[in-house]
C-alpha cells in the first residue's frame, strides 16, 4: 500500500513539472522581451542621447540664475535701484526682496522680446527634433547675441582682447567670440549702471547739503543731517513719483 501511494505521488509531481514547464518558459521569454528591447535601444544610442539631453538641461537649471545674470539686463536693473535706494536713505525699505523681484521683471519686460526670438529659433526646433544641440545653441543665442551686442562697450571688448594672452580667432562674420562679448557686456552694464546711479543721486545729495548747512547756521552741529533730511528726501521722492519715474526712464533706455 506505501509502495502505490509513492508511486503516485511520484507520478503526481511529474505531472506538475511537465505541465508548468512550458508556462515557464512563455513567462520567462515575456519577461526577456523588454530586456532584449532595452539592450537594441541602447545599441542604437537612444537611450545614452536622453542621459545626455538630461544632464545638459539639470546643468542649464542650475546655470540658469548665473546665465540670466551675464546676458541680460538684470544687472543695470540691480545696481540703479539698489543706488536709487541708498539715495532715498532708506537702508531695509524697500526690503532686498522686494529690490529684486522688480528687477526681474523689468529685466523680463525689457527681454521678452529677445527671449520670443530665441524660443523660435533655437529650442522649439530642438524639441521637435528638427535641429541638433549645437545648431540650436547658436540659434538660441544669436537674439541675445545681437542684444549684447547693440549695449557693449567697443572699449571693453578691446581691452579684453589686448588682456587675454592667446589670440582669439573671430568668427567667420567678424563677431565677437561669446567668451569675450559676455564679460564685455556686463562690464558695460556695471558702469552704465554707476553713471545713471551718479544722476539718481545728485538731488538727494543737495537736499542733505542744504540741510546740513540750515543746521549749521543754528548751531544744531551735534544733530546728524541725516536724520534731519531723510524725510524731506522720502517726501521728494514721493511727490515727483521717483519709483516710476526710474522704472520708466530704465525701460526706455532699452527702447
């Protein structure tokens, strides 16, 4: 009796085996499918493109606050109200943030243009995958390139090239190189930016002279003029409407 129950389970187990072998094997060859589709992908350099097109954009993004800064107007906008600021007397008001954030958008309003151009041209094609990455870069940063270049000192790019040891070869237009156009465009940008703050200036300046002299002639020498004069500067710049009057005066000067 032990002998003919053996038997069958021997049998019973040969059966199972024979039977869930072959769904195995359709298990196992479905499951190779995407690996073996993964390896083709792979052979023929699609997968290895994306990584590359992945890293490109996550350096750009983390690029993007340094970029925004080199070849826009960002800087002028920063440093004559950052100026325009010091002027009033005003240390915390408006606070940095609030400084910044208006920049911004001026720059964007001043840029939006450029940035239409160079959406069209250079990335939109890229994302349609019409165009490659280094076709699309040159298109993308010809609008900022004529940008810059109708701003830059010719002085500062001279002196940039007389200072760079190795000679630069030009492109085969006569344009500058971008390693010499972009710091020439933002060293240009710095010292507009310090002549329009020198003319920001000059009125509040002469309220703080003729309040220090007033209270120099009543004797009042242990007074600080500063004090006495900040509300007189920030009723001044009230009345004439001074933040407007600069945001507007900055934006033109785009035109």
């Amino acid at each position: 009796m032990r002998r003919v129950k053996a038997f069958l389970a021997l049998a019973l187990a040969a059966a199972v085996i024979f039977i869930a072998e072959p769904a195995a094997a359709q298990t196992l060859g479905q499951a190779a499918d995407p690996l073996r589709e993964t390896a083709q992908t792979v052979a023929e350099g699609g997968f290895s493109k994306r990584i590359i097109q992945m890293f490109l954009m996550v350096t750009v993004l983390s690029l993007a606050p340094g970029i925004a800064m080199m070849v826009t107007c960002l800087p002028f906008m920063l440093i004559v109200l950052s100026i325009l600021r010091q002027g009033v007397g005003l240390q915390q008001a408006p606070p940095n943030m609030l400084i910044v954030s208006v920049a911004i958008f001026l720059t964007y309003f001043v840029m939006e243009p450029v940035f239409k151009d160079a959406w069209s041209a250079g990335i939109q094609p890229l994302l349609d995958g019409t165009i490659s990455e280094a076709s699309a870069f040159a298109l993308t940063m010809e609008p900022f390139r004529m940008f810059m270049e109708a701003r830059v000192d010719p002085g500062a790019v001279d002196i940039l090239m007389d200072a760079r040891p190795i000679e630069t070869a030009q492109a085969a237009d006569g344009a500058t190189p971008l390693s010499m156009l972009v710091p020439a465009f933002v060293l240009s940008e710095i010292q507009r930016a310090f002549e329009i703050g020198f003319i920001v200036l000059l009125p509040f300046l002469v309220i703080d002279l003729l309040v220090a002299s007033i209270l120099m002639a009543m004797g009042m020498m242990m007074v600080p003029p500063a004090i006495v004069s900040l509300p007189f500067k920030v009723a001044f710049f009230v009345l004439t409407n001074g933040w407007v009057a600069v945001s507007g005066a900055l934006v033109r000067g785009y035109s």
